[in-house]
C-alpha cells in the first residue's frame, strides 16, 4: 500500500516536471498537437486560465479551426471546454 503511494506520488512529480519544461514558445505552431497530450493539453488549460492576454488570443487562434476534432479527443476536449469558460 504504501508502495503504490509512493509510486503515484512520484507519477505526479514526474507530470509536474513534463509541464514546467513546456514553455509558450515551445507550444506555439504546436499548439493542437499539443492539446492532444495529456501534457500539453494540462499546459495549455493553464495557460487559458492564467496566462496574459496575449499568450490566450495566440492559444485561441490556434485552437479555433480544430476546435470540432479537438472536441471528441481524450485531452483535447478539456481545451475546447477551457475556452468557453
């Protein structure tokens, strides 16, 4: 048991770690592809939630002309529901 919670711990230091190496200038050109990795898309959330008015419009842009197949991907669908928030 406490095995398993330690591995679940490490699991989510190791995520954290993958999103803080992702930078805005690394996600943009990228950006849909992003959205559909689990990483990218958490990233991406965050970024329309706290990020400057510039970083989301450049997000925005992006995201709007696959919004329809971002809406039905496993990570991608999170994103699409991040903008009309």
């Amino acid at each position: 048991r406490d095995r398993g919670r330690k591995q679940h711990q490490s699991q989510q230091q190791q995520q954290q770690q993958q999103q803080q190496q992702l930078t805005m200038e690394a996600v943009l050109g990228r950006v849909v592809l992003h959205c559909r990795d689990q990483h990218g898309s958490r990233f991406i959330q965050q970024k329309l939630e706290g990020g400057t008015l510039e970083e989301k419009q450049a997000l925005f842009d992006e995201i709007l002309p696959a919004a329809q197949s971002l809406m039905t991907d496993v990570f991608g669908n999170y994103v699409v529901q991040k903008l009309f928030e």
